[in-house]
C-alpha cells in the first residue's frame, strides 16, 4: 500500500479525474475549457479535492473514540504516502494557517472561534520559527516566534472576554 512520495504536483487533469472518480468534478465550460483543465485551475481543483478527501476522512475516522482507531489508520496511511522530512514542518504550518483562515469564516464568530483561530495560527508561526532555527539569519525564526507571542496574547485576551 506504500507509495512513492510524488517528485512533482499533480497536473491539473490528474485533479480532475480524481475529482471525476470521487463523482464530485466541477462542470467545466466547455467553451472555455474544451481542451480540459488548465494549469491555472490547479489550485480551486486541488481545494475541491482537499475538502473532499478532508470531509471523507471526517466521516470514517470520528475522533469521539477513545483511542482513534480509525483515526490512527488514517495516520498511517498519510504517513506511508509522505516522507517526513525537516521540509515538513512548513507543511503543518499551512495546514493551520488554512485552519485559522476557515475559524475566521465562522458566523458569528463567537471568543471561542476567535481563541481557536489565534490559536492557530500561533502553532502555524511556531512551527514555521522552529523549521527557520537553522538559518543563517535568524531574524525569520525571530518574526515567527514574535507573530506567535502576539497570536497566543490575542488568545489569552479573547477568552477572557465574556462568551455565551
């Protein structure tokens, strides 16, 4: 069941037959797209397909088990598709900032969606100022470490405000 981790993204056709055996592709205009997908629908392709593939794995791994054991064989099969490397650390970071982007949506937003998107982000700079330890100019991990402080203050603020 281990594959290779990919040497290259994903064009935007093989996207879209994903999307096309997972039965959810967009209607493309075929006047504007009769060759098929461009390169520039990558990205809201690749978005359909995370959402999709996020909301599946919502749906078969609940974690209200105690232990997530679907959960943990979800892991396992990410982790057999991915090689974790010291580059990783940036990917997690993206995956929070897409989460405290998607908190910040939330109508209405209550302190604790707020707390929760702080939250969030200062784990995103915190990964991010520990991936950039290394540098030879320490000032990226610095401005990490700075945007975290003021996201986990933003927090601690939010939260001490009275909430329903």
């Amino acid at each position: 069941m281990a594959r290779a981790p990919a040497s290259k993204p994903a064009s935007a056709q093989a996207l879209y037959r994903a999307l096309q055996a997972l039965g959810t592709a967009p209607q493309l205009d075929p006047r504007r797209r009769a060759g098929g997908p461009t390169p520039h629908d990558a990205l809201p392709l690749l978005g359909s397909l995370l959402a999709r593939t996020e909301t599946d794995a919502f749906h078969r791994a609940p974690t209200d088990q105690d232990p997530p054991a679907s959960l943990t064989r979800l892991l396992a099969g990410y982790q057999a598709s991915t090689s974790p490397t010291p580059g990783h650390l940036p990917l997690l970071a993206h995956r929070l900032t897409r989460t405290a982007l998607e908190t910040s949506l939330e109508t209405p937003a209550t302190p604790l969606t707020q707390a929760a998107q702080h939250a969030a982000q200062a784990a995103a700079h915190l990964l991010q100022a520990h991936y950039h330890l290394s540098d030879p100019d320490p000032h990226t991990s610095r401005t990490h470490l700075h945007q975290a402080r003021h996201h986990l203050t933003q927090a601690q603020k939010t939260l001490t405000r009275p909430h329903r």
